[in-house]
C-alpha cells in the first residue's frame, strides 16, 4: 500500500474507496516504528489530495492519532505528523475548523516554537495554511492561539522558502484581521506581532539578500507599522463576522 499510494494520485484513490482506510490510521500508531512509519505516510499522501479525499479521513478519526502522533518522542513522527496536518489545513474551511476543533492547532504553534527545524518548518505551513484558509472564527482562534509568535519565532532561521511562507502567513492575518468587522482587530494582531519580537526581525530581514524576503519584510513594516509618533495599544476582538478573503494555500509533498 505504500508503494501504491506513492506512484500517482489515480491509486491513492484505489485506496481512499477501499475498505482499509481505518486500519491504516490506527497502525499510524503501533508501537513498531517499521509498520506506524509506513501507514503514517500512506495517510499523509492521501492528505496531498483533494478535499474530498482529506474529508473521507476525517470523517474516519485521523484527527485525534495526529493529534497524539504530534506527542511522539521520535521527531520524524512529529514532522510527518505535522505534514499530514498541514495538508489538512490547506483543504476547505470547514476542515481548518474541524483542525482547531480538534484542538490541535495549539500544539501546532507550540510545537513551531519549541522542536527543531525540522519540525518547527512543517508546523508552520500548518498555521499559514490554516490562516489563508480559514473562516474569521478561526482567525479569531489562530490569534487567541498567538499563532503569530510562533510565526514571528521562525523569521531568524537562515531558510529563505521557510521564511517566505512565514512573511505570507504574517501578512494574511494582518490583512484578514483588518477585514474583520471589529475596528480593533488589526490593532490586536499588531500589538502580538510586537510582543513577540516580530518587527526586530522584519527591520533586520530588510537587509536579507533574497530580493523576494527584503520586499515581502519591507511591505509588511510599511503597510502596517509605518507609525512614527501614534502608540500601538493593546486591543482585544470582541466580535468575528463572516467576510469573503481568498488567499492561496498548499499541499505538498513532505520536504
């Protein structure tokens, strides 16, 4: 099964509409590496799919081993883990909702803090993806979270396509917040973007030497901190309303 579900995507469906989908994610977390490792790429490999697919192992309880899978002590587990999720997170919104939901989100941003790189990279195309694709419920959560901390942590790694997602990821919440009904919204991710360093990083990546990272840096500090005299106070949302705010999201193969 997986060197069927790694060909091409006509046989990761085979697989989706047979009737081993459940016993697949439970080996995802058998004690012997060499059977949980497999299955657990099986799984992450459907996620690349569509939301179809993604919706099918939902609905079959992938959520909760990838929640615990997030746990292991071995890190290629947690990467792979946080692939899989990631893959989640890029599908519809009711899928990025059933993420936070599930409660995984806040061990994703913990996680993107704490891990090493390997890991910490995974987990932040997770949050941009849950960002870009989410509803202002969700993007209400992501900040409740302090999903951008965990953003902001990764802006001093020497990654540039690590770093380019997370500048998205920071320009996304700050654009879909100013779009929330709530006048303060804007304010509030601002004032967390402060708080976790974020502008120290974005002054010193305005030297990077990849052109794509200096101006994505540059727009940001501009667009939203261009402030000389006004003080930033904190603020907190009282109220998310439904807006429309397409971005664009990925899934994709595990690095």
């Amino acid at each position: 099964l997986y060197n069927i579900q790694d060909l091409e995507d006509k046989k990761s469906k085979a697989i989706v509409q047979s009737e081993c989908l459940s016993t697949i994610i439970a080996l995802m977390e058998h004690s012997i590496s060499g059977i949980q490792s497999p299955a657990l790429r099986i799984i992450g490999g459907i996620l690349t799919g569509n939301d179809d697919q993604t919706q099918i192992l939902i609905t079959k309880g992938v959520l909760p081993s990838l929640h615990r899978l997030l746990g292991s002590p071995k890190t290629p587990t947690r990467k792979e883990a946080a692939w899989a999720i990631s893959n989640i997170t890029a599908g519809n919104d009711a899928q990025v909702q059933a993420v936070i939901k599930e409660g995984i989100m806040a061990q994703i941003v913990d996680i993107a803090i704490k891990d090493n790189f390997d890991v910490r990279r995974e987990c932040i195309w997770a949050i941009c993806n849950a960002i870009a694709g989410g509803l202002p419920e969700s993007i209400f959560q992501l900040i409740i979270l302090d999903a951008s901390s965990a953003l902001c942590s990764i802006l001093c790694v020497n990654d540039p396509r690590t770093l380019n997602t997370a500048l998205d990821g920071i320009k996304n919440l700050l654009e879909k917040s100013k779009k929330l009904p709530d006048p303060n919204a804007n304010k509030a991710v601002m004032d967390s973007i402060e708080r976790a360093g974020g502008l120290v990083f974005l002054e010193k990546l305005q030297s990077h030497q990849n052109h794509e990272i200096y101006l994505k840096a540059i727009t940001i500090i501009e667009d939203y901190f261009g402030y000389e005299d006004e003080e930033i106070e904190p603020q907190t949302i009282d109220s998310i309303s439904i807006f429309n705010f397409e971005q664009c999201k990925m899934s994709r193969p595990l690095s």
